[in-house]
C-alpha cells in the first residue's frame, strides 16, 4: 500500500508540504472512535491518534475539525506517547448535511469522496424528488454523481429504461446505469469506478440494494463495526461507526450511520412533499387535532365526498400519517442515543484535552 491507494495526490501533497513540520507524516481518517480515529499510514500500518491541542483550539465550528476520509498531518508519538494529528489539510470536496433539529451546525458525513452512486429502480422507489434532493446534496459536496436503476431484472426493459431517462433528463452530467445486483451487473459498474485512490460511497432508500453490491465489493460478509444497538445503546464493537475501507480489488469505500441517516431524512421530506396538496387541506379542517376519519368537519373527508380529492389518495395519506410517524419516532430515538453518545465523547475528549494542554503546560513549566 502506498499514499496513492488512500488516494493521495498533488493537491494534497502541497497543502502537506506547507503546514507539515520534520516528522510529521500524512495519513487518511479512516474511522472515528468514541475518544480517537484510525489512521492509514503510507506503509499501509493503521495507527490510533488524537486531535491535537491547537487544532481543537483553532476549529471555529464542528465542520473544521477532521473527520473520516480526510487527510492530516500525524506526529508520532514515542513508546509511551500519543499519536496526534496536528493539522487537517484542505478539503477536496465534503459531503455534509445540516445537523438533525433546528441548530443551523454542519455536519461532515464524509471528506474527500470522489464518487456517491445513488441507488435506487424502476419500481417502488422511482421518485424523481427524492433524485433531485440526493443530486443537490452531492453537487454541493463536490463529489461525482453515478446512479444505478438496480433490480433490473424485476422489471421490463422499457421501463428501466425510461427510469433512467428521466434521471438524466432531471440532471444531465450523471452518468445512469441500468443494473441487477444480483446478476453482478452492479459490481461490474462500480469495479469501473474503483481505480487505484478513488473512494466511493453508496446512498438511497432501504431494500434497493447497497448492502448487496457492498457485500460483493468486499468479496466477503463483512461487518461494520460499531453499528448502535438501539436497545441497549452499546456498539456492536467495541469502536462506533463511520468507515472507509480500502476494498481488495482497488479503490475505497465509505459506508456509516450518517450516510445511512441521509436516507431516513430524505425520504421524510420526499413523503410529505408527495402529499402537500392533501396536508394543505389538514388546515382547512375544524379541529387542529382532527383524525380524518369520521371527525366532525374534516376538511379532506369533504373533500373526497365532493369528489376533490381521489379516494385511493385519501387511504394512501391516513398511511402516510402512520409512515412519517414512525419513521420520526425511529429518528428521534436514534437521534437521543446519538446526542446521548456525543454528549459522553465530547466530555472525555475534553478531559483528555484539558490533560494534555495540562501537560504541555507542565513541559514548559508554566502554572
Ligand atoms: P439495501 O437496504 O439498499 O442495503 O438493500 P439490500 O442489498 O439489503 O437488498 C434488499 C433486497 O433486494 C435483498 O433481498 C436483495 O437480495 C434484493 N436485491 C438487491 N439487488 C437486487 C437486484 O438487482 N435484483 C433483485 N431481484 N433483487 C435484488
Ligand atoms: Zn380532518
């Protein structure tokens, strides 16, 4: 292994050169722990290391601070010494979303992803919206957009492909694959994409297939570790979420709770947007807290009994109700035991912080 395969080039190698002293070597995140992060060194050896000092200082938002897929500066430490990433170089593209709730705070769900596929077909999940939104969260990180129509084989040619021209009418630079997954046609797209240095990562609904073409990808059942068990809050591993792999036949891959939650978030919105003109009528209703099932002065039940509103969309809404629901319940308790988690890190971080600036402190042999 070399700096190539993580992906190292020109552009990173400048920004090295200009804030790296003696010493210190450039590695690329490659999982972020409850109190540290894994890094990749040019030989290939995986090292633990921390945020160092200034770089905590000197980060005016969460967003600045290093995260998975990003390339920093290490000085190693001794026997007994700490690794610490002293600086985190320049960004080539940063795939983010606003965090969950009404903080207008960045988050970064992954630094220096080359490609996001998108995933999804020509049946059940084909919604154009929901494209649209996943195109603009991957223009804005910079990153290449490829889409895959999988699950070809369950439907017939002619609809496959009218799926894919939609979406390259919908956003004319992607480059849209008709695969099946399960006949290998999605692993042959992306082995197109992996060359050496290139990191990928996948998105889209649940049940189109991602868990399938990254276990092919692998060559192997794999496991990532640290998924949060939401019963008992606890990793499955000892280490929490957020990956990159580097995948034996060239190329890299990122897959985590983030990415996952970029999904849940997506489809929210997708669902209610669906049926705006139906929620529009809620507000028409006489009571605030009213049902639409046998509610006096159900604004949406006129509406079907005057024949406004379709029947079959009115059924579809009570469901959708239930849907969105339970999709927020899910949420918000993922969202509890994550702020739950992230309020226990950022106290040992800061523990361990205010220790080392104790430390340096003590070195220099002030009070
Ligand atoms: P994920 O939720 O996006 O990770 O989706 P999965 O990879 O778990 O796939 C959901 C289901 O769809 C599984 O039963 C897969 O075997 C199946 N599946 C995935 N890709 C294809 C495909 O191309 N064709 C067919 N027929 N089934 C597929
Ligand atoms: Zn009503």
């Amino acid at each position: 292994m070399t700096l190539t395969t993580l992906g190292w080039t020109d552009f990173f190698e400048q920004a090295f050169k200009q804030v790296a002293k003696e010493a210190w070597l450039p590695g690329r995140l490659i999982r972020e722990t409850k109190i540290n992060f894994s890094a990749l060194l040019d030989d290939g050896e995986e090292v633990e290391c921390v945020v160092g000092g200034k770089l905590w200082h000197d980060a005016g938002c969460d967003a600045d601070l290093p995260a998975v897929g990003d390339w920093v500066a290490i000085e190693l430490g001794g026997d007994e010494d700490e690794h610490i990433i002293r600086a985190r170089l320049p960004r080539k593209t940063c795939f983010s979303r606003k965090a969950p709730g009404k903080s207008s705070q960045e988050q970064v769900i992954a630094a220096n992803v080359d490609i996001v596929v998108v995933v999804t077909d020509a049946g059940a999940d084909f919604n154009l919206r929901r494209m649209e939104r996943y195109f603009t969260l991957v223009a804005r990180s910079g990153a290449q957009p490829v889409v895959l129509v999988n699950k070809a084989d369950l439907f017939d040619q002619k609809q496959n492909e009218e799926a894919a021209r939609q979406i390259r009418e919908l956003m004319p630079g992607a480059e849209v694959w008709i695969t099946s997954a399960t006949q290998h046609e999605g692993l042959e797209v992306l082995r197109k994409y992996l060359k050496e240095g290139i990191t990928l990562t996948m998105v889209g609904s649940s049940g189109v297939g991602k868990s399938t073409l990254v276990n092919q990808l692998l060559g192997e059942e794999w496991l990532w570790t640290g998924e949060v068990n939401e019963v008992t809050g606890k990793g499955r591993h000892t280490t929490v979420s957020r990956e990159l792999v580097v995948l034996p036949d060239g190329g890299m891959l990122v897959d985590n709770p983030g990415i996952r939650e970029v999904q849940m978030w997506t489809d929210e919105e997708t669902l209610r947007d669906s049926f705006a003109d139906v929620e529009e009528l809620t507000n028409e209703c006489k009571f605030r807290d009213c049902k639409h099932q046998g509610d006096k002065g159900c604004a949406i039940e006129a509406a079907v009994k005057e024949g406004r509103l379709n029947a079959r969309r009115y059924e579809g809404f009570l469901r959708l109700d239930e849907e969105i629901d339970e999709l927020s319940r899910r949420r918000k308790k993922r969202q509890m035991i994550v702020e739950r988690w992230g309020k226990r890190n950022s106290k040992v971080k800061a523990r361990n912080l205010d220790d080392r600036i104790q430390l340096e402190r003590d070195e220099r042999g002030e009070l």
